[in-house]
C-alpha cells in the first residue's frame, strides 16, 4: 500500500479556499481507495481540517494566530512533521503549497501541485521577494512529478519554469456531488433575484470591472440586486464605487458556510466570474452542481472547464460583460440549456475521480 503525506503549508496559511479544500477532499478520498494518506499540520487556523485519523492536528487558531506567535508555530509544525515523517515513512511526500523547508530533508518521493501561476503573471499586483521565482524553480526542479489542476496551468508552468513536460500530469479537481450533501435551507437576504459573486474580489478577481458593466444597465440595476458570498468586507475602494456608480441599494454582503453558500447558488439567477486568470475554477464546479447559470471571462482555464456550460465574454471589456449578463439573464431558455449542461457535466468531476487519477500519479 502506498503511504502519502501531505504538509502544514496551505492550512496554516489560509483558513479557507480552494487549495486547503483539496487537499482534505482528496486525502479523504485517497484513504477510501488503496492508499494510507494522512495531512501533517498541527497547528493551524484551517475551518477544513478536523482532528480525525487522517489528520495530525494538535491545535486549530481562529483566522489568525495569537500576535507574535506565528513564526514560533510555524517551526514547531516543521519539528513535528519531521518526526511524523520519520515515524510514518511514508512512500511519497506531496507539497501542499510552494514550501522549500523539507526538499533535503529526505530522500521520499516528492509531489507538489501547482495551481496556478497568478503570482508569475501578475507579479505587479503582489509585493515578491526579488527571489520568489528563483527559489520557486528550485523547488520545481526537486520535485519528483508535478500535479497540474487543468492544462492550461500545465502550459504556464512549462512557460514560466521550462518544466519538462513529461514531469506533469493533469489531475482536474473534484466536487461533492448533490446525492452524498443534505441541504439545509436558510432565509436569503435579498428581496430581488439576484447575481452572485463569490470569494476574493481583490486584484486579478475583476469584481470593479463588473461593477461598472451592471451599472451601465437601468433594467440590471431595477430587476436585479448583486450578492457578494466570502469572508471579506467591503473595502474602501469598493465602498467608493458602490456609491459613485449609485449601486448601494442593490449591494449585499453574506459570510457562511457551505451549506449557506450552496443555497445562494441555488437561487441566484446567476453566478459571475469575471476573472482575468484562474488555474481551475472550481466555483464554476459549485455552480454547475447547484444548477446555476454561469457567465464568465474567456480566458486561462475558465474556458476549459466552462466549455458548453457557460456563456463567455472578454474581461477587460465592460460592454462585453454587460451583454453577457443581459443574453443569460433575460432569457430563460438560455438559462435552462446552460444549467442542463451544467449537470451533465459537473458529474464527471467527482473528488473520487481525482483520487483514483491522483493515485495513479503516485504510483507511476
């Protein structure tokens, strides 16, 4: 049987998001089939990831750690999961996240997957180290095979690092089908139907850009009203922009859980993902399964995974946004043909799939 450890890396630094929901999905998935897979991060502020016997969490922060201690229990987790490996000695050791500290610690068989190349593409939007990409290709190159999450991260990552092509295997991600979750419904916050933007709306995420496409719009702004789902307040700069394109009324701001979440998708008229770069997309995946209409950027693997499933337009043009979201939402037959697509096709990404695919990685 093949042993696999995964690293603290992705939960000790976000408490959600597509990464850290991965890995627990897949490390769940993995010990199903003929594998022992166990998740090495002890302390953490991950809402994912329980203490079970698939996991060695000693110690889970709420959001944030207590001030000044983050670096203490960050090498704390790189003691303790060295000794996990020594007591473990697992077959394969998989990188959560771009994490240099355990590439000479041991001759194991080392895994990463990459998910996307957003720093590399964007890397004036985020304040890197002048060696990020440096010691980013030196990780790369220690890696034994590499996890691309959809072909079109596989082709940045050969453009960016030159990474031999015959290192990459692409393993798409997965999603709970309906039938294995039980629903329970909520009261939703907006009186109008409404289109739902969800997660990040910082930087490469758009969310401005759409803004001014729906205000452009006189019937958009008197029939429909716009829900933000995610764990962010508005900041200043959207504050801002809400008021001068005179949009405050038709603004909503919702923190949940999945189960809250999947009830949004479930009413909204619409989800909106006006990305300019995504590594995978899985909100599409989200969508699709909770049967609603998809309007979405163009570009990098959102064209991949929304093939016949969403309708398209180019993201850094607003009138292209605004007719998009006109053509989906005032026709209703074109709603229904691109949910029925959605089911059909959200079925074949099951988070067993991206085990028993995963799993074939490690042994090859």
């Amino acid at each position: 049987m093949i042993k696999v450890c995964f690293d603290y890396k992705a939960f000790f630094e976000q408490p959600l998001g597509g990464v850290s929901k991965y890995i627990v999905e897949l490390n769940k998935s993995l010990n199903n089939l003929d594998c022992y897979a166990k998740i090495l991060s002890p302390f953490h502020i991950n809402k994912y990831l329980i203490n079970d016997k698939y996991s060695n969490c000693i110690l889970k922060f709420n959001n944030h750690y207590p001030r000044f201690t983050r670096q203490i229990f960050e090498e704390l987790n790189r003691i303790i999961v060295k000794s996990h490996i020594k007591k473990i000695n697992p077959s394969i050791f998989h990188f959560t996240d771009f994490n240099n500290f355990y590439l000479n610690e041991t001759k194991i068989k080392k895994i990463t997957t990459v998910y996307d190349l957003i720093h590399e593409k964007f890397e004036k939007l985020y304040k890197l180290p002048k060696d990020y990409k440096v010691k980013k290709k030196i990780f790369l190159k220690k890696m034994d095979h590499i996890i691309c999450i959809s072909n079109n991260t596989k082709k940045d990552l050969i453009d960016f690092y030159n990474i031999d092509e015959n290192k990459i295997n692409v393993v798409h991600l997965g999603i709970i089908q309906e039938k294995e979750e039980k629903l329970k419904e909520i009261q939703l916050e907006p009186k109008k139907p409404f289109i739902l933007f969800v997660g990040s709306r910082k930087r490469y995420k758009n969310f401005l850009r759409f803004l001014k496409a729906f205000s452009l719009s006189k019937n958009l702004i008197k029939d429909f009203d716009i829900v933000c789902f995610g764990n962010q307040l508005f900041s200043e700069e959207e504050n801002l922009a809400i008021d001068n394109l005179k949009l405050r009324e038709n603004m909503y701001l919702v923190m949940g859980d999945d189960n809250e979440l999947n009830n949004y998708y479930k009413n909204a008229e619409l989800f909106i993902f006006p990305s300019l770069y995504e590594g995978f997309g899985l909100p599409m995946l989200e969508a699709m399964k909770n049967g609603c209409a998809i309007s979405c950027s163009n570009t990098s693997s959102l064209q991949e995974i929304g093939e016949g499933v969403a309708d398209f337009f180019s993201p850094d043009d607003e009138e292209s946004i605004l007719n998009s979201l006109k053509k989906v939402l005032y026709s209703k037959d074109y709603q229904k043909k691109l949910i029925q697509n959605g089911y059909n096709k959200v079925s074949k990404f099951s988070w067993n799939n991206c085990a028993k695919s995963t799993l074939e990685v490690y042994k090859k």
